[in-house]
C-alpha cells in the first residue's frame, strides 16, 4: 500500500502538470493568436502554482539560504553565486544550436512541415507589435522563465525525489514538463501538415538541460538565465522562423 506522502505527491504532480496542460490548450488556440488571452491563459496557472512553490521553499528554507556569494553551503533555490550568468548564456547557446539544427532537419524551409514553426510564431504575435511593446516582452519572458523554473526546476523536482530519489527525479520532471504541452499538438496542428509535436519535443529537450543545471549546481539561477536568454533569442533576436523582431 502506498503511504500517504507518495500519494499527496503524486496528486499534486498531475494537478500541476493538468493545470499547465489546460491552460496550453486554450493558449495555443487559433482565436488567441497575438491576443492578450494567449499570455493570460498560458501564464496565469504557472505563475499561480510558481506562488505556492516559492512559498513552499520559503517555509522549508529551500528558497534562499544566507551564506557569502560564492560559499558553496548558500545553495538555496534564488542564492547567487559567481559565474552563473556565464553557464546560462552557454546553456542557452547550446540549446539555441539545437533549435536551430532541428529546425532544418525537421521543419526545413519549403517543407510543409515549416507551417508548424509558423503557426507557432503566429501565436506569439506580430513582429512589429513586439517590437513596438519590448519593454512588456521583456517583462513577460522573465516573469514566464522565472515561474516556469520554480515550477518545474523546483517544486516539480522537490516531489518527484520524495517519491524516487534525486538521481532520477530531474529526468522526470523533464518528461513531465513535455507532457504539459502535449496538449499543443492538436491545438498548434495545421491541416497539411498534421498534428505539431514542436512545443512538447522543445521542452523535453530545454527541461532535460534545465533539470541537468538544476542538479548540477544544486540552485535555479544558472537555468533562470538560461531560460530567459533562450526565449529572448528564439521569440525576438534569432527567430526559427520568419524576421527576427
């Protein structure tokens, strides 16, 4: 019989990842493309359950423990430590080369695969009202990258290792996070093309990494710059598909 801690994990594992999957569903909806619900539904269950993660940590002194910037006993979730933004930007250059390489092997330009990468992009907006809004795109990736990783780099993580130990766990929550978005194959589908496996194949790969730094350096900040470089790159400076903003 499973005790009663396994049991509340799981449970609030699938709650999290229904919650995200819900609202990627209605997100990635056609009628929401550009629109401001796009970013509500998507962000509003995230940033909800990242509240409730950082409160968490807070109350098991996991979010910020007190120690000098580079004493390695300072390992809370937010704690800083030197060289962190330089293992982001090389995690998301990796990251960024693997986008890109799948791209032109899955999605080349000409393949009817491509309207996958642009149905994607029509989602996120058009490219002059980014640029003439950057300020509140800045905002909303670093707000997005933030809860996405004490959602999935954190609290996800912290349940799954209650459950199956920590060597595993970060692998999990990657697989979990795909999972969240699986909802987006049909609603990111294209009549010719079919059903768009992008999104959950994109954040198997990038939680995989995430998950990695997150074990590795046994904080969220390397992965939190990570994520926000990423996305900055990928939705304005070097888009996979059509001008880059």
């Amino acid at each position: 019989m499973l005790e009663a801690g396994v049991v509340r994990n799981v449970a609030q594992l699938a709650g999290i990842v229904l919650a995200i999957g819900a609202g990627a569903h209605f997100a990635f909806q056609l009628t929401r493309a550009g629109q401001p619900s796009f970013l509500l539904c998507l962000g509003l269950p995230t940033v909800a359950i990242a509240v409730v993660a950082a409160l968490r940590a807070h109350r098991d002194g996991a979010l910020y423990r007190r120690g000098s910037f580079d004493e390695k006993g300072g390992n809370g979730w937010l704690n800083v430590r030197s060289g962190d933004f330089t293992r982001g930007f090389v995690a998301s250059a990796l990251l960024f080369g693997g986008a890109w390489v799948f791209t032109k092997v899955v999605a080349p330009a000409g393949s009817d695969r491509e309207s996958w990468l642009a149905r994607l992009y029509l989602q996120l907006g058009d490219p002059s009202t980014l640029r003439k809004n950057v300020a509140w795109v800045v905002a909303a990736l670093i707000v997005m990258a933030v809860a996405e990783e004490l959602v999935w780099r954190g609290l996800v993580i912290s349940l799954l290792e209650e459950i199956i130990g920590s060597r595993r766990a970060w692998v999990w929550a990657a697989v979990l996070y795909a999972v969240a978005h699986v909802p987006t194959i049909w609603a990111l589908s294209d009549p010719v093309a079919g059903k768009n496996p992008v999104l959950p194949v994109a954040a198997l790969a990038a939680g995989l990494v995430w998950g990695f730094m997150a074990r590795r350096f046994e904080r969220l900040l390397p992965g939190i710059f990570s994520h926000v470089l990423f996305d900055w790159t990928v939705v304005m400076m070097f888009r996979l598909w059509g001008p880059s903003v």
